[in-house]
C-alpha cells in the first residue's frame, strides 16, 4: 500500500465521513470514507452498499481505534521502553486484537506490522499466556494461521526456557489437545528450534536472546508474514507523437 502524500492526503481526508458501529454498545467512530477505502479495499466493497454506516458489532472498540490512527498516521503507534509490565500485558492484548482485525479485514499491511511489533513485546515469551493461547485459536481459522505460529514459537521458548523444577513441560499444555493442529504445529516448531537455536557451545551463540534467535530464522519469520499486494504499477507515459519535419508543398527558407 503506498502512503499517501499531499493533496491526495488532503483530498482523502475531504471526502465524506463513514461512521463505524463498534462493539455492542455499537461506540461511533468516524472516518472519511477515501481515506478508509484505500487502506482496506475489503472494506471498500462494504462501504458501496453501506450508505455511509458500517455495522462492526464484533470488533474490539480499542483494535478499531488503533486502525483509525494507524489510517491517519501510516505507522502503528508504539510502547515506551519504559512501560509497566501492566503496560505490557494491555498493550499485548490491544496487539492481538488488531492482528486479528486486520485479518478479518485483509489488511495486510497491518497485520506485518503488527505482527512485528507483538515479536518485539514478546522478546520475554512468558507474557503470552494460556488465556491468551485459547483467545487466539477461538479467533482464527486455521492451523496455517500467523497468529497461531506465533503463540507455539511462544509455547516453545517457554518448554525449553526454564531449568530445574521451573522448567516448563509439554505436559502442561495437554488441556490444549482440543485445540486444532496445537500439538502438530508445537512439534514441527519445537523441531526447528533444537535444531537451529539450542546450540550446545554457548560461546558460538550471537549475543541474542532464544526468543530473538527464533523468531529472526527466514523459515520462522517467512511463516509469521502476510504476503502484501505488490503497489500498482504507475501509467506508463503516453508516447510522444512523431511530427513531420515539414508539410507537403511546405516552401522551406534557408539562409
């Protein structure tokens, strides 16, 4: 998605205003309907039939804000360094329920950039839950599903992160067999990081975490990104029009 600069900024900002029904509580939010259009051409196609209402009864109030801003902004907002791990935990769930939004929405754009800042926030795995794992799987679809593979690299770090009676055990994620593909994709992850990251000479280690480790493999981060929609290519220039050097039966003075 190109960012939008200038008079088409100050044009999309012009045009008419879209009121989004958020929650049931039904919150209103507002945004002009182009600026809303090219950031989501899903819900660009909504918006023909919508007469300037979009009902979003299931989102979250705090993800469909985060949107907007995003939409004004053309950059997620961030977390101080400095924040609270309350801070942290509130921030997590705020990401989470954006990614899924910009799922919902395919907004890609967003989802990348949210998934990177959720892989920053975890750089300590153990802020991602069991609450949080079950959220994630009621909310998307699928065993390929980013935000899947996301909560098992957090899964893994965790198992292998702990030494002596803290350590975590596979054991204690048995209540998640319910939960589909949880335990194939848990096998396939926790395979890639003995391999690639439980490196036995610790002196040949980078100076990085597991967690950063993990979650910088290509094959890993390849897993975690949405493709984005390559921008439209610009007009090709319309070729100049050969002239004739002279009319028929043109007089021609030379000097």
């Amino acid at each position: 998605m190109a960012a939008l600069h200038g008079d088409a900024f100050v044009k999309a900002l012009q045009s008419e205003t879209v009121t989004l029904l958020v929650g049931e509580k039904e919150e209103v939010v507002n945004i002009p309907k182009t600026l809303l259009s090219i950031k989501s051409s899903f819900i660009a196609t909504f918006l023909e039939k919508s007469e300037g209402v979009l009902g979003m009864q299931g989102e979250s109030i705090t993800a469909v804000k985060m949107f907007v801003t995003w939409c004004y902004q053309e950059r997620l907002q961030t977390l101080s360094e400095n924040a609270s791990l309350e801070e942290r935990k509130q921030w997590k769930e705020s990401l989470i329920d954006l990614w899924i939004f910009a799922a919902r929405y395919d907004i890609a754009e967003l989802q990348n950039e949210t998934m990177h800042a959720l892989i920053m926030l975890l750089n300590t795995p153990h802020l991602l839950n069991k609450i949080d794992i079950a959220y994630i799987w009621d909310r998307t679809a699928s065993t390929s599903d980013r935000l899947r593979r996301l909560a098992i690299l957090a899964v893994v770090v965790q198992i292998e992160d702990g030494k002596g009676e803290n350590k975590k055990k596979i054991k204690d994620f048995e209540d998640f067999a319910g939960l589909e593909g949880f335990f194939c994709l848990l096998y396939i992850a926790h395979g890639v990081y003995l391999k690639q990251v439980d490196i036995p000479n610790l002196a040949k280690r980078p100076k990085k975490t597991k967690w950063q480790m993990f979650t910088q493999l290509s094959e890993v981060r390849e897993g975690l990104m949405v493709k984005e929609p390559a921008p439209a290519p610009a007009p090709a220039p319309a070729p100049a029009r050969a002239v004739a050097p002279f009319a028929p039966g043109e007089v021609i003075e030379i000097d």
